[in-house]
C-alpha cells in the first residue's frame, strides 16, 4: 500500500521549528524495586506501574504558541486512519513495556517512532520503519531528572526530552534491556546522531485548543496523565481504527473510583469531537490496535503535562570524533547535539566540543582534553559516598565496581608506553558542579599527562559548598534588607567584622547541616561496597597487574577534598597501597582529622614527611570576600573561615588549611576552641615546617603571558607556580614545557 508524499502531507500537516527550552528542575520520586517486565497478555492495569512524575514548574520552558489557522474538524483525516493506521501497526510500531516502570521512555519512543514514519511514510511509501529505543530515552530521562539518586523506577516527561536533546536516540535493535538494566551496544553514538530532537515546547495543558493545534502542526504530542481504572475498561477491538467513529475508536470510560492509581506518559496522535486519540504503549490488544479515545473531560481532570516535539535534521555526517565520542558521557547545561560554536584562536579546537579557554597552545600536548577522555578519568561521587556510573551505555544500575575497575585500568595502558606508574588521584573541593569540574578537568589533566603522570580525578555529583555559598547569599540578602535598600547595603559594608559575625551566626544556625552532610558522605564513600572503598580495591588490583612495576601513587586534594582523600588513605592502608606522596590546597578538614588521618592511622602505608600544604596567608583569607552583592561585600573573609567559626560542630575549630593553625602565636583561647588546643601544639611539634608553602603574594599567575588573579581559596589550581610545584613533586623532574594557560 503506497501513497504519495502529497497525499501524505493533506493527511498529515508538517511539523514547525523554533527554539527548545532550558534546562528543568525536577521532584524526586519514591524508590520502587526493578521487576521483569511481562507482556501485555501477562499484564493488566492494576500490575503496571504508574510511575510518570509531573514536571516541576520551570519558567525557563519555552511554551508553544499556535499557529493563527482553523483548525481542521478532526485528526488525522479518516483517509489516513483507513489507509495509513493499520500499516502503521502492522510494522510492529505500537509498543509494549509490560509491566516496566519505563512509560516516559516508551511515550517519547511512541511519540518519536509516529513523527519517523510519518516523515518517511511520506517520501518512500512507508517501506522503511524505524523502531527507536525506549529504554535509552527512560535511561536518559533517569539520569537528566534532576533529584538526588538514579536508582528508582519512573521520571518526568522534562527529564526525557532533556536527555533525548542532548543525546538523540538509536534504533532499539542497539539498545535492548532486561531487568537488569539498560546496555548501549557498539555504534548506538552514531546511529543516536540520525534521530536528534530538534525543538520542543511545553503546550498549556489547561488549553483543549492548544493542545489540538500541536498537534494538527505537528502530527503527535507527548503527554502525562494521572490513568484510573477506566484505561483497564476500554473496549478491545482485533482491529487497528480506521474511522473516527466510536464504533472502530472506542473511548475510554469515565474512573469509577476516586483516586487514580498513578503516572502514565503517552502519546496524543490526534483528536475529534469526543477527545483526544491516545497511543498506549500497552500493546495492541489495548483499544483498537493500542489506540483509543481519552474524553476532554477527562484530560481536564487528569492531565499533567504536554509537550509539542519536533524532529531534528540528521547529525552522523557533521559531528566531530571528539563530539561522537561525549555522546557516551553526561552533556552539561545548555548543550544539545546540534551545539557548536566558532572557534577563533585555534584551529584545532573542535566547534561541537569546544575547550574551556580558547588560547593557542605552544606545547601541543598541553591542549585541553575532549569531554569523553576527562570523564574517562573522572569518578563521580552521588549520595552516600557511592559512584556514579556515568557512562551511559554502562546502564544506571551497572555494576558500580565494575565501573571503578574499569576507569582505574585505563592506566595500564598509559605505563606500558611511559615505562613507569606514576599515578594521581585528584580529589575536587566541592566548589563546582559536576559539570563546571569536567571543564576544568579538560584543562588541567593534560599538564599532568604530557609530563608523565595518569591522573583520576574525584568529583562530586553537585558542587555542595558552591551550592552552600548561593544559599548563604541568598538568605543573607533577605534577612537583612540589603536587595532594595542601598543605605542598608552601604551601612552593612562598612561594618565589617560585626557584618562577618551577623553572617556567621545565619549560617551557623540555617547551613551547619548541609557541611555536616557533606562530611558524611565523605566518610560513607569508605565504607565497604562504595566509593573510596572501591577505588582503593580496584588500586589494588592494578598493582598486583602491574606485576615487578612499582605503581607510584599521588595524592592531591583541594579544600574538602582533603576530607575525601583522608578517609582514602584509610582503604588505602586496608589494601595495603602505598602512597608517594600527597599535596593539599587550602584542605578544609580539621587539623584533629589531619592527625588521624595523615600522621598516625595509616603511617603503614603514607610517610607523613611526604604530606606537603599550599594555604593562604591570613590576610589574604581574610581579604577573600566570599558572599557578595554586586559591589557590597556580605561576607569578608574565605570560606575555610566561614567553616571554622560557623559550619563545623565546634565554633573556632581550627582548620589545616588556615595558617593561624601553624603560627604558635595564635595557639589561644581567643583564637581556637579551648578543646582543640592541644591539637595545633601536637601537629606543630610533629609536621615538617618545610612542608609548610603559604601563597606568597596577594596575586598569583595564571597563564603565560603574565596575567595575574586574586589568590582566593578557590583559586589553587589556577596557580600555575602551585601546579607546577606539585607536578614537579610527582615526577621528580622539571615539567617538559612551562604551563601555559589555567585562567579558565
């Protein structure tokens, strides 16, 4: 049955083209365990799960805007219902989760799988059929939801969409899955590439009209419903529709009972006088075919969410190799597969992945890495201190030893070429996002590579004390005026240290918590079955691997991320992995947990004379100006400061990173908690004062040509004399070339 692409298109209207949204937020939904999904003759509706979240109100959705037409009487026509529909079906296009948890993926595959048939039904007769994968849109909807966690059944129609943006889709024949869990076979980057999304738009579900002209623009929009027991009621028919008519598409019958059972994504394929016309994905012996009727009525009581979507142009032609190869990988805020901007300096740097900084490089191997190779040599931490299995294709409920292992064996390779093991983990101070630490990982991880070093950094799933200081700054500005009232922001500047107490005593009393967690998950990632645990393991292994070559271990941690790595060294010290040496930036643990953890615990395997401490001088802390509003400072000193005298579980604790803990002359009562006293005289007496590198000018160079920036406490690892000693302590010789650029 063949029609052409003119008859196609008086059936079914084209779809239009503008800009997609930003990124959403998202609510978190319960844990429910994985089940085996059964078929739809094993399932009925009271054994599938409901787990479609609605969005969260976001106003960065763009919202679709109606084309100024009439609209016709009823959609599709009855011409292509009577021609077109059962072929449609007859491809095997209506799926069947079972009794998955997986609606939002198999709704966007329905919607996605109807807009490519239509698309080609129209040039070639319907001859070619494309069956894309629903669980690679419900495993990229899972890990772009933006709660906490991504081992839970069920997401949001945002979090779908979001990911399908910046990853498109591979056919289902490279992307299958079974119960547990998702697997990405090889090339499904580049078959994704020919099945972008192209734009998307929040429709106002209140509006019966709007939601109608999307879908007469478009051909299919992608909605939520909270489904009640009338869905288990629909009329079943042996037969796909062909008319509009109640008597070939039944309707489904109003709920008999007050609570709906749960979520349920679909898709809308069109409308007549009675409703909208669903395609389930409950296979086809759901309505007529896996279609049916959803009354107006209804969709008024218990729609949640509507979206318009439009397919993109195929990518697998114009993408970089660097680009193809982040497919893999999360994609950060503000990216899609069609991103790309223009490179200006080097011709080297790819427009679809571009580099942080676009600066010529002198040294070609100093150029910054892809966004693939940083994650490769990224461990995520998440929640409770367990890794984050960020490779797609690995699936979310991957094995998370498996990952570890797999990320730290990438080394073997990297010492059988450079005939030595040495080796970095570098732990992030949870001052950005997962995001932001990816892009300065690109940039910093190729000084260490080119001079010899393998470097695996720890991150963290969100930046919490960049999270903390938003907060702080938010909550500051509206205890105190200080949003509209320029005399009281004036007022506020000029008294300093009263200013600093005022802000201390809101943070000790609203935030304290959010450290307190963070120290937590510190801790958690040690314990058996988690991150460091993990890591310490599969070092372990690598060492045994590398059989009569020494693996020369590094440490390098900045702020908390001295927390991280001293809760390390204790997994280290239980799988027997010496460490060579250790360096830490402005570390924010206490100078009590420096002593257990870095002087006395693990002496078995770390030499603390090999610890060495690059800080602050105290008027440079106290010159940081961590919160500010515009030109008024909130906040006037560093966050190890803010942390000491508000957020840790002792007022004026002492912090290692804080050089008034290594100056006896402040070893006082009104300096210090009484009860940590004894603390700073016993580290005093026992730490090498040559180990001891405060920043030595209130300005510090970050890029070769002489540029200099405010020494800050997060500024550390843009230092390039501080990398470069730290470089240079690692292989024990000069770099092979001067570091060139770190002002990103």
């Amino acid at each position: 049955m063949k029609h052409g692409a003119k008859r196609v298109k008086e059936m079914v209207p084209a779809a239009s083209a503008k800009a997609s949204p930003a990124a959403p937020k998202k609510t978190k939904p319960k844990t429910n365990p994985r089940t085996k999904p059964k078929s739809n003759e094993q399932a009925d509706l009271t054994s599938r799960l409901f787990d479609a979240r609605p969005d969260r109100l976001d106003f960065r959705d763009l919202g679709y805007e109606p084309p100024l037409r009439s609209l016709d009487t009823h959609y599709p026509a009855q011409a292509f219902l009577a021609e077109a529909v059962p072929a449609y079906v007859q491809a095997g296009l209506v799926l069947d989760q079972g009794q998955e948890g997986a609606c939002t993926g198999f709704g966007l595959a329905t919607v996605v799988n109807y807009l490519l048939w239509i698309r080609r039904y129209g040039q070639d007769g319907g001859g070619a059929v494309v069956k894309v994968s629903p669980h690679m849109l419900y495993e990229l909807a899972r890990r772009y939801d933006e709660w906490e966690g991504e081992t839970y059944e069920g997401s949001s129609c945002r979090g779908a969409l979001k990911g399908f943006h910046k990853h498109g889709v591979c056919q289902m024949h490279y992307w299958r899955t079974d119960h547990h869990g998702a697997r990405g076979q090889l090339e499904w980057e580049l078959d994704a590439l020919k099945h972008p999304l192209g734009v998307y738009y929040r429709v106002n579900k209140k509006s019966v009209v709007e939601m109608q002209a999307a879908i007469n623009e478009i051909g299919a929009i992608y909605v939520s419903a909270r489904v009640h027991d009338g869905w288990d009621k629909v009329v079943r028919l042996a037969r796909p529709p062909e008319s509009h008519d109640e008597a070939a598409l039944p309707g489904i019958p109003a709920a008999s009972r007050s609570s709906p059972w749960g979520g349920h994504a679909f898709a809308l394929v069109g409308y007549n006088d009675r409703g909208f016309v669903v395609q389930n994905s409950w296979g086809t012996r759901w309505g007529a075919g896996g279609f049916a009727v959803l009354p107006y009525a209804d969709w008024v009581v218990h729609g949640t969410d509507a979206w318009a979507v439009a397919l993109g142009v195929p990518q697998n032609q114009a993408m970089s190799p660097e680009r193809i190869a982040a497919l893999r990988w999360p994609t950060r805020s503000g990216r899609s597969i069609g991103f790309a901007v223009r490179s200006t300096m080097n011709e080297d740097n790819p427009v679809d992945d571009p580099w942080p900084i676009d600066k010529p490089f002198l040294h070609r191997p100093y150029q910054p890495w892809p966004t693939a190779k940083a994650y490769e040599h990224t461990l995520v931490t998440g929640n409770n201190g367990h890794v984050v299995v960020t490779d797609l294709a690995a699936g979310i409920e991957g094995s998370e030893a498996a990952f570890v292992q797999a990320q730290v064996n990438r080394a073997l390779n990297h010492f059988q070429s450079q005939g030595s093991a040495r080796m970095v983990i570098y732990a992030h101070g949870g001052l950005n996002s997962q995001g932001e630490s990816i892009e300065r990982i690109r940039l910093l991880a190729p000084y260490f590579e080119a001079n010899g070093i393998y470097p695996l950094f720890l991150t963290w799933r969100t930046g919490p004390l960049e999270t903390l200081k938003h907060m702080l700054e938010d909550k500051v500005r509206k205890l105190f005026g200080l949003d509209d009232d320029a005399r009281a922001r004036g007022l506020f500047d000029l008294l300093a240290d009263a200013r600093d107490r005022s802000v201390e005593a809101v943070a000790s009393k609203a935030f304290k918590g959010l450290w307190s967690e963070m120290r937590e998950n510190a801790q958690l990632a040690a314990r058996r079955g988690r991150g460091s645990a993990r890591l310490a393991e599969a070092l372990a292994r690598l060492q045994v691997q590398l059989g009569h070559q020494p693996l020369q271990l590094h440490l390098v941690g900045h702020s908390a991320g001295s927390i991280v790595l001293g809760h390390l060294l204790d997994r280290l010290a239980t799988s027997q992995v010496k460490v060579a040496g250790c360096t830490l930036y402005a570390p924010a643990c206490t100078v009590a947990f420096a002593i257990e953890k870095y002087l006395d615990k693990n002496i078995s395997v770390f030499d603390p004379g090999l610890l060495h401490l690059h800080y602050l001088t105290d008027k440079q802390e106290k010159d940081d100006d961590l919160l500010n509003l515009g030109p008024v400072t909130l906040y006037g000193k560093s966050l190890l400061y803010l942390v000491s005298r508000a957020l840790d579980d002792v007022r004026k604790v002492p912090l290692l990173g804080m050089e008034r803990a290594h100056d006896p002359q402040h070893f006082t009562e009104d300096q210090w908690d009484k009860s940590h006293l004894r603390h700073l005289q016993d580290w005093h007496s026992r730490f090498p004062r040559a180990n001891l590198h405060p920043v030595p000018m209130p300005y510090i160079p970050v890029n070769r040509e002489g540029k200099t920036a405010q020494a800050t406490h997060g500024s550390f690892d843009n230092n390039i004399d501080v990398v470069t000693q730290t470089i240079q302590r690692v292989n024990g010789s000069a770099l092979v070339s001067p570091i060139e650029w770190l002002d990103y």
